[in-house]
C-alpha cells in the first residue's frame, strides 16, 4: 500500500492563522487548527509580524500533522507591509491593508505618475491599500525606522523566509504592492518612494519550490515549502477556478474577482490588474468593510445577524475604516432617508445591501477587464465568513440577479495553499488539484429577479455621499 501523503496549506489572515491538513490523493481534510491575532484599533490598522508565525506554529500542531508533512504553503493577507531589520527582526509592526493613514502617498503617486500609466505598467491604480503608498507613509512619518529597514517583505513571504530562509515571493501576491508589473519591480516607482530594490525578495515562477523546512521550526524538517501567494490568489487556486467564474468573497473585506483571460488595466482604479499564482490575471475589486461593519450595525441595534426585514426607504453606506471602493478613505459610516416607520430590521437589512452593493457594481467591470462578457449566466460563488449566512445569501440574490452556489469547502484560501503544496508533489497545476478535490461543489440557489429600486436608491446616495465625502470627481 502506498504511503499517505498530506500536506499542510496555511491562511494568515487579518485576524487568525488557519491550516488545513489536506491528503493528497483525495483532497480529504485530516486535521484543521486555528490561532488568533491581535490588531490595533487605534489610528491605524497594525499588527506583530511576530505573532503570525507563533501563530502558524499553533495552527500546524493542531492539525495533528506537523511532524510528518510531506509539503507546506502560505498563503497571506495581500498588501501588509513588513519592516525587517538587519538581524530579521521586525523594525514596528506591519501596516496592514485596511491601514489608510498612507491616503495622502496613494494621491501623491498617482499625480506623479499618472493614473493611467500606473494601470499600465503596474496593473492597478494604487490606493491607501498598498504597499507602496505604506512605504511612502513610513519614508514620511517614521523616517528614523525607515532608515533601519534592511528588508521589505509581503506578510506571506515573510513567514514563507521564516520557514526556509529563502527571500523568495510570488508574481500573485507582488502583483498587490504597486511596484511590480509583468517586467518585473518598477524601478521608476520603487524611487519614487525611495526604496532600494535590493530590499525585496526575489520573484519565483509559478509552480516552484520556494525552500525546504528548516530545522528548528513548527514543521518537519526538510519538507518542501511552495512559494505561497497571497490570500485571494491562493483562494482562486482553492475553488480551481476557469477564466469567467465570478467570485464573491465576505470576510473583513469584501472582494469580487474572476481569473481573467487577458491582463487587466484599470485606470478608473476601480479594478485592480493583479496576476494570479499561475500564469494568468486575477482583475479584483475590494471592499473594506464588509461583514465586520454590517455585525457592528447588528450590535449597535441588538440584532441577531439575520434578523432583517425587507422594505422602507432607509440606505446604509457603511464605510466604518474609510473606504477603498469608491475611494474614499477618510470617510465614515452615512445613514440616509430614516423615517418614523423605520424599523431595526430595515436599518439591518440597509447595511447588508450598503456592504454588497459596491462589490456587485464593481462585478461587470471585473469580468470586463479578464477579457470576459458580463452578461454571462455562470453562478457567483459566495465564500468567505458570511458566505453561509442566511442574509448575505437572500441580499446577493436579490442584488445581483444571479445565480449563486456556496461551495461546501469552507476555507478555499488555506485549501489554494495546500493544493499549492501538492502540486509541489504530483507535477500538476495547483488549481488542476483543486478540481480534482471538487472543492467548488455545492448547492446552488436559483436567481431571483434583481431588485433594481434598491441599487437605484443606494446609487443615489452614494453619488451625494462621494461629494461630501470628498470623492475624485470621476468616483462621484
């Protein structure tokens, strides 16, 4: 009988580690374990670089699997800068991707460079949320810990060189910073914000060994260690997507992506052009607040989260850390047309359709940039925490007009890093395992008629908000 084979892929998450021990052959999950992190709730979004690989330790013994792995992935929540100094040690905390104190780098890039120059080569208009706009705050708000800076990594690479001792990333997860392109880093933009190329890590090709486990680490020794990617490429790897296939995802963040068939360049910025962890491109547009802000409006009324209630004319844009589509980082939450016959589950219920409405807009220009028609009938695949809610599900439907199917794998991005891992094994594309595992089968919910008089309210609301909220003009 042949030996069993497992492998282990990794979700480092904005707030916890997931891994998942997966067999090889079969795509059987074995053992999962989990471990919290900490965020700061302060002025900015940060978090202990430190703590993701305690984290990653904890995570990996609990599947029970540690010891006798026979390949490991990370995967990584994308855009997360990483200040290492000479000794490797973390310089202060990582900025995190819903950090936007760097708003102001973001809009001083894209004057430079232009917009639609910065689509071009890079992919994607940059905002707050990555990494360059974070390295230009850090330059200008903490030079002295700039200074001490001998390493730049993305939150995956750095658990990945913990884990081999290789400065090593890949083209998915570089594709977030907004200093790289299919040419490789941009060096007109690294010295636009004056980084020094010889900080970052060296870009593998899809499909190669990042390393080997190294001795005195959570893991066995010696176990191959793939190049891992960051959290939404490694979902799309998870659900073996085909160019066309939309997705939905309701975490922290929402986002809605589909593998494209052509390289994405968005100059509006709405879509960003970011690759995928094979050798194609992953358009992508993104929330900030998405399930975490529509439980605080479930909090704040003392509602059970699907305890809504349909009708009334009240809209919630609920832009709790500032937002990043539309972009508008400075701006707060907005509660619009109250009346005295508003009830809590109305105002529930205006949260979840605030939350959706700007993903499902952004979803014909995702699919429009990979080279896709839009008009397609293929269902939305919902994951992601809130994937299984009873609310979320009812208010896709009726904002999108599509079908939609809830796989009934529940952790695609730890599934995608682990599919990663076994392609390091078997010789086949990561996302060819991922069909093999039939990881997107689930049921799927037949499309209801898409609620129009709702998108229109809340795109009303949203073109008044954006010019009090100071959104570019193009936004609004």
């Amino acid at each position: 009988m042949a030996e069993q084979r497992v492998v282990i892929g990794f979700d480092s998450s904005t707030q916890s580690t997931k891994a998942l021990a997966v067999d090889v052959d079969t795509g059987a999950v074995l053992g999962q374990g989990r471990a919290p992190h900490r965020v700061s709730t302060g002025t900015g979004r940060e978090s202990d670089p430190g703590q993701w690989w305690r984290a990653l330790g904890e995570a990996a013994g609990a599947t029970g699997w540690a010891d006798r792995v026979a390949a490991v992935s990370v995967a990584g929540q994308q855009h997360g800068l990483v200040t290492l100094d000479a000794s490797g040690a973390p310089v202060r905390p990582s900025l995190l991707w819903n950090d936007v104190r760097s708003a102001p780098q973001a809009a001083a890039l894209r004057t430079a460079v232009g917009a639609a120059e910065l689509a071009r080569r890079t992919g994607s208009v940059p905002t707050a949320a990555f990494t360059a706009a974070k390295w230009a705050w850090l330059r200008a708000e903490e030079p002295a810990a700039a200074d001490r800076v001998a390493a730049v990594r993305l939150p995956h690479d750095f658990l990945t060189e913990r884990l081999t001792g290789e400065a090593v990333t890949d083209r998915g997860d570089a594709s977030g910073t907004g200093w790289w392109g299919p040419d490789g880093y941009d060096l007109d933009v690294l010295g636009r914000i004056g980084l020094d190329p010889a900080l970052l890590p060296q870009v593998l090709p899809p499909g190669t060994r990042a390393g080997v486990v190294r001795p005195g680490t959570p893991l066995r020794a010696g176990a191959p260690v793939a190049t891992g990617t960051g959290d939404n490429m490694a979902a799309a790897l998870g659900l073996g997507l085909l160019p066309g296939q939309p997705v939905l995802s309701l975490g922290t963040s929402g986002t809605v992506y589909a593998v494209g068939r052509t390289r994405p360049a968005d100059p509006g910025g709405t879509v960003a052009g970011f690759a995928d962890a094979l050798g194609g491109w992953l358009p992508l547009a993104c929330t900030l607040n998405c399930t975490l802000a529509v439980d605080r409006f479930a909090a704040l009324l003392c509602r059970g989260r699907d305890e809504v209630e349909a009708g009334g004319t009240v809209v919630v844009l609920p832009y709790l850390d500032g937002e990043r589509t539309p972009d508008l980082p400075g701006a707060s939450g907005l509660v619009h047309g109250l009346r005295h016959d508003t009830t809590p589950g109305q105002l529930l219920q205006a949260a979840y359709d605030g939350a959706a409405h700007a993903l499902l807009a952004a979803l014909d220009g995702v699919l429009r940039a990979g080279g896709e028609d839009p008009a397609g009938d293929e269902p939305l695949l919902l994951i992601g925490g809130g994937a299984r809610g009873q609310a979320w599900q009812r208010t896709v439907l009726r904002l999108s007009g599509r079908p939609v199917q809830v796989p009934d794998a529940q952790e695609p991005v730890a599934l995608g890093a682990a599919a990663q891992a076994a392609a390091l094994l078997t010789g086949e594309r990561a996302d060819a395992v991922a069909r093999r595992w039939r990881t997107a089968s689930g049921p799927v919910l037949d499309p209801v008629e898409k609620d129009a008089e709702a998108l229109e309210l809340i795109g009303d609301t949203l073109r008044r908000a954006g010019a009090l909220q100071g959104a570019p003009a193009e936004d609004r």
